[in-house]
C-alpha cells in the first residue's frame, strides 16, 4: 500500500492527488512599501473576462483576493512561477 506514515495508528493514509501550493513568506514591509505584480489579474496569461489561465493552471491560488487574505493570515502567498508581465 501507498501513502504516508502515520505515527499515531498502523493504517497509512491516502496518497496526496495533486501537488501542494508553494507558498512563500513575505515581509511585512516589502508588501506595504512596493507596487509587487503577484496575482493572475496582473498577468499577460490571464483571460479576465473568462477567469481563466490561457496556460491551463487553476487561478483560485493566484487571484488577487486570495493572495491578499493569504497574506493577511499567514504572512505568505502563492506565487505562479509563470507569471508574466506586460
């Protein structure tokens, strides 16, 4: 059986299905202090009036609200590495 140990019981548990989000920490100050381009609204690969990415990559990580509550929340966000700004 595949999956991951775990240390309370004898049963693994299921196998992760899609890679987890990378998020990095941000500073405080480098968030209040730069004009940062980070979200799909602020990408050439963004199609707004259909919410989508022309890449093929689920924006819901990567929109700017959520980026923000992320920030707000954890001190860190979700960065598409194939961010591309015109």
């Amino acid at each position: 059986m595949t999956g991951i140990s775990n240390k309370k019981g004898k049963v693994k548990s299921a196998s992760r299905l899609t890679a987890s989000i990378k998020k990095d920490k941000v500073h405080p100050s480098d968030y209040l202090n730069y004009d940062t381009r980070f979200s799909c609204e602020d990408c050439s690969h963004f199609d707004s009036e259909k919410q989508l990415c022309t890449l093929g990559y689920n924006p819901i990580h990567h929109l700017k609200a959520t980026q923000t509550e992320q920030f707000f929340l954890a001190g860190n966000m979700a960065f598409c590495r194939f961010l591309e700004i015109d």
